[in-house]
C-alpha cells in the first residue's frame, strides 16, 4: 500500500465529510449525510494487511475527530472497529452490494454509536435527536456506500491494496 496515496484519498474524503459539498445531497432538516469516513474505513480494512489496517483505522478516526465537534471518540471507536474488521475478512466476503450495504449500514450504527456515547460522557450535553441522526446517517451510507466502493475499486490499482483470498484451514 502506498500511504502517501492513502493520505490523499482520506484528505478527500475529510474535506468532503466536513465541508458544504455533502450539505447539496443532505436529506431533511437534521442534515442527514453519508459518512465518507466509515465507508472508507471498512474498504481498507477489507483490502489492507492487517498491520496495516490497525493504523489506518487509528487514522481515519483522527481524521473523523478532527472533522467532528469532539477529539477522542472516533478515534477510540473506528480504531476498536477497524482491528475487528481486519480479524472478520477472513468469514465475511463483500463481493456483493447487498452485502456491502448491510455492513456498512451495521457498522455505522455500532462504531458511530459508541461514538456518541463517548461524546456525551465528555461533553455531558447533547442535541435531542442525535440518534435520528445516527439512524438516517446509517441508512444513507448504507445506500450511498456501493457507489462509493465501485470508485475506491477502480482506484485500487493506483494505492496498491489488493483483495485478500482466504482458504480453509487442514484440519490438523
């Protein structure tokens, strides 16, 4: 993996998760969005190594953190998640977009709800729907998430991550 090409895909994503663009598709008047972040985070943590995995997910919550309204609970929560997506691969194969959708509508609700959790342990105060929020962003990247595979596909060759195939173990 290259990770200077790495960097340059989630600086992307970063400005595209905090900035305006996104506000164009953004559903309601809770400015529900999709999450970049997390779609990125499960891609690389199905075409990493895992040693690299575990550090890119580290990185992509500090990446989330610093576009979000607190430090620290993105990076805790997708770096947790990111190591556990790195051990799944092995059992779960995302070749299908039904199946890309249902783990990243799963992931979203769990890692952006440990999220939340963390942040209100920090802050104490929290907005009232915040877990519509959470459920709209779920559905919404769950929706959005294959389009955004099918780039980072196409974009496979240019970072240098291949798919890993996997095999069952002789019994010993």
């Amino acid at each position: 993996m290259r990770w200077g090409r790495f960097l340059l895909v989630l600086l992307v994503a970063t400005l595209l998760n905090t900035g305006n663009l996104l506000n164009m598709i953004s559903v309601g008047s809770m400015n529900i969005k999709p999450d970049l972040l997390l779609i990125l985070l499960l891609f690389f943590g199905i075409h990493f190594d895992v040693n690299e995995v575990i550090l890119a997910s580290f990185v992509i919550g500090f990446a989330a953190d610093i576009s979000g309204a607190a430090m620290g609970p993105y990076i805790i929560s997708f770096g947790l998640f990111g190591s556990l997506i790195s051990q799944m691969r092995k059992v779960v194969i995302m070749k299908r977009m039904v199946h890309q959708c249902t783990a990243i509508f799963t992931l979203c609700l769990i890692a952006g709800g440990l999220a939340q959790i963390l942040i209100l342990f920090k802050n104490h105060n929290t907005t009232s729907n915040v877990y519509m929020v959470l459920v709209g962003t779920a559905i919404y990247s769950g929706l959005i998430g294959p389009l955004v595979w099918f780039i980072l596909l196409a974009l496979q060759g240019w970072l240098q991550t291949r798919e890993h195939l996997f095999q069952r173990l002789p019994n010993r």
